[in-house]
C-alpha cells in the first residue's frame, strides 16, 4: 500500500474514533446474557440482542441487560438508549457507533 493511502486509511479511522460512525439497527431480539456471550461464567441475565450495520458492511452485536426493577432500570445501558434515542431499540432505527476504550465498535449512548 502506497504511504498516501495508508495516512488517508489512518485518518478515516482516527476520524471515526473522534465522531463515531452512523449504523442502523436489522435486529432485536430477546435472549440471555448465557446465549449471547456463549459463556455461563457470570450470573446469567435475560435480555436484548441487538445488531447494527453500518459503512462497508461493518457488523456489530449488542447486549442491553433487562431488568424487572425500577432501579435497576433507571441505572441500565438500555435506560440510558432510550433517553439519547427517545425510545427503545427497534429495527430501522439509525444509531451511532462508537470505539470503545478496548477498540471494538458499541451504540452510542
């Protein structure tokens, strides 16, 4: 690869690790935290899988725990969806999609 196209590579990445990239939501479903990770190493926890596709046929899937108690729905990562969204995730929906502090992409919210 010739060194204009590397940096040029190298900027879209850095440019995505600043603004995020937009992505939209082709699934919901119901599921266990046991089924998504594949692993019964924690406490197995009832769910929502949810996947985004995004530029170049970027694939991500989510995991939003689902609680049956007020507090811990207030302090959950699918509360916090819905308050940057406006309502809960639905196929269809455009989202934005952001690097974690471990490098892989995750909704932003």
């Amino acid at each position: 690869m010739e060194q204009n196209k590397l940096y040029d590579n190298l900027d879209k990445i850095e440019k995505a690790l600043s603004d995020g990239l937009e992505a939209e939501i082709t699934e919901v479903s119901e599921t266990t935290s046991f089924k998504f990770y594949n692993r019964e190493n924690f406490e197995d926890r009832k769910g929502l899988k949810v996947v985004c596709t995004g530029k170049d046929d970027l694939e991500i899937s989510q995991f939003f725990t689902v609680t049956d108690h007020v507090q811990g729905l207030k302090q959950s990562n699918l509360y916090a969806f819905k308050e940057r969204y406006g309502k809960w995730p639905v196929a269809g929906m455009k989202v934005q999609l952001k690097l974690d502090e471990e490098g892989f992409w995750r909704i932003d919210y």
